[in-house]
C-alpha cells in the first residue's frame, strides 16, 4: 500500500537509489496504490555516473510492497521493503535488467514475457 510521499527503492539497474511517490494514478481521490499499479515518482538520491539525473520525474509500476498479500490457499507473504520499476512509456522499461525479485501479482504481460525467471 503506497500513498503519496512515500520512499520506493527501484529495482532495476537505473541508477536511481531512492524514488519518492507524489502522484497515483487512477482518480482524482485515490489515497492508496497498490501491486501493479501505475505512479509518477522523483528520484532523490542516485549512483555516481548514472543516465538518470536527481530530481527527475518519470512514471513507475510498484512491484512489491510492505503490504500483506493474501494468496488463495490462506497463506500470506509480504516484503520488507517497498519498491518499484521505472518505465518511459506502455510498460518500456528504462533499463534492461531487474536486479531483485517482483511481486507475482503485477499481472502484467508484457513484464511477464521480458522477464519469466523474476516475476
């Protein structure tokens, strides 16, 4: 569960140390986002000699969050840290690879195809 103001690690090889939530989309009311959902982030802190730049904006999908999920068998998990992957545009992903496991949840394909063994 993610709302606005919160720290994200990005889990892909950007650059990027620490991204900060400050929009959700889907409506103009929305408090929470959660697994799978889009968001508009700020990087705020970065790698040395990285492409991307502090302060930049760029739209992200939450791939893992601190939030407990529910499976169908009555078990439950949740992760220890929320985290995100930083896309450009329709699920482009701004790098080529995923450093840690996703949440299996996402439910997107095309994240699926680009990447079976981590999602």
């Amino acid at each position: 569960m993610i709302q606005k103001e919160s720290f994200l690690k990005p889990i892909d090889k950007t650059g990027a140390l620490i991204v900060k939530a400050f929009h959700l989309y889907k409506g103009f009311h929305r408090k929470h986002a959660y697994v799978g959902n889009f968001i508009k982030i700020s990087v705020k802190s970065i790698k040395p000699d990285t492409f991307i730049k502090k302060k930049a904006k760029s739209i992200a999908i939450i791939a893992r969050t601190t939030f407990i999920s529910n499976k169908n068998d009555g078990s439950f998990f949740y992760f220890k840290e929320n985290s995100c992957l930083l896309i450009k545009r329709k699920l482009n992903l701004r790098s080529k690879d995923i450093t840690d496991a996703g949440d299996y949840n996402i439910r997107r394909k095309k994240l699926f195809y680009k990447f079976p063994g981590i999602l």
